[in-house]
C-alpha cells in the first residue's frame, strides 16, 4: 500500500522535487550557447511567456511565440495545428520561460511527445537579457498563437 492507500500509486512529489527529476532529462542551455545554435540554425527558440511579460520586457528576435497552453498543439510535427517550424520530432527545441522553471516542464512535456532534443533556457528570458543578447520590443502587431508564427 502506498500513503494514499492505493496499491501501486506513486507518493505524490512537491515541485521543487519534480523540477529536479525533469531537469536531470534535459541537456538545458544558458543563454550565449542558445543565441548561437538559433543564429547558426541548429535550434528553434520558443518562447512560452504570457503577453504581459513580452509587452514589458520585449522579445528575443527571431524566437517563436507559443503561449504555455498552446505549446504542445504547436509543436508535435504530426498535429494538425502544428506551426510551420515543427519539421519534425528530430528538431532541436529551446523553451524560454521568464525565469527558467516553467520551460523546463514544457521542455519534458515536448519530451514526452517525441520532440527528444527539446530542452531549456537556464534563467529563462530574464538570463537572455541580462548576459546583453539582442531584445526587440513588443509591437501590437506582434502576437502569440495560432497565426502569428516567427517575431523579429
């Protein structure tokens, strides 16, 4: 029996003990090796922050926009809502979150549907612009989801 008494069940695990299981998956990427694999082609930078933070703090040029709730949708090469970028489960993904803690569920979440190379940006966006990479500023004309595609 477990403490749920279930037979079976796993005892639940906290977050912070989660994040770490995730993470030990990953092979997560700082900030100047991720400007250099999307400057070089080598990887898809997605970011997964809401529009508030995107309308404050700006936009890494060249990044996709997918918004958390949509990422899945958006990235299986074999869904129906893919974007166009989602070429195939071979594809090297790169989430950006604000901080860094949220990418690296998404990043395992991507994982689980084949996407192998998915990964994250350790410190999330806030890590991109503090080590002085490019940010571009949030037009009204630039949104997330399902039409927008690539910002620059």
């Amino acid at each position: 029996m477990t403490a749920e008494g279930r037979p079976g069940a796993e005892s639940p695990v906290g977050i912070d003990e989660l994040l770490e299981r995730v993470r030990e998956g990953l092979d997560r990427v700082e900030a100047d090796a991720a400007h250099e694999a999307a400057r070089a082609g080598a990887a898809l930078l997605v970011d997964i922050r809401y529009t508030a933070l995107r309308e404050r703090d700006g936009l890494i040029p060249g990044a996709l926009v997918v918004e958390r709730n949509e990422l899945e949708w958006r990235l299986d090469p074999q869904g129906s809502h893919r974007a166009p970028e989602a070429t195939s489960h071979g594809l090297r993904v790169v989430i950006v979150c604000n901080e860094g803690y949220a990418s690296s569920l998404a990043a395992a979440s991507l994982r689980q549907l084949g996407l192998h190379r998915a990964t994250d940006l350790v410190g999330g966006f806030q890590a991109w612009r503090a080590a002085g990479l490019p940010v571009a500023t949030q037009t009204s004309g630039q949104s997330s989801g399902w039409a927008s595609g690539r910002t620059s």
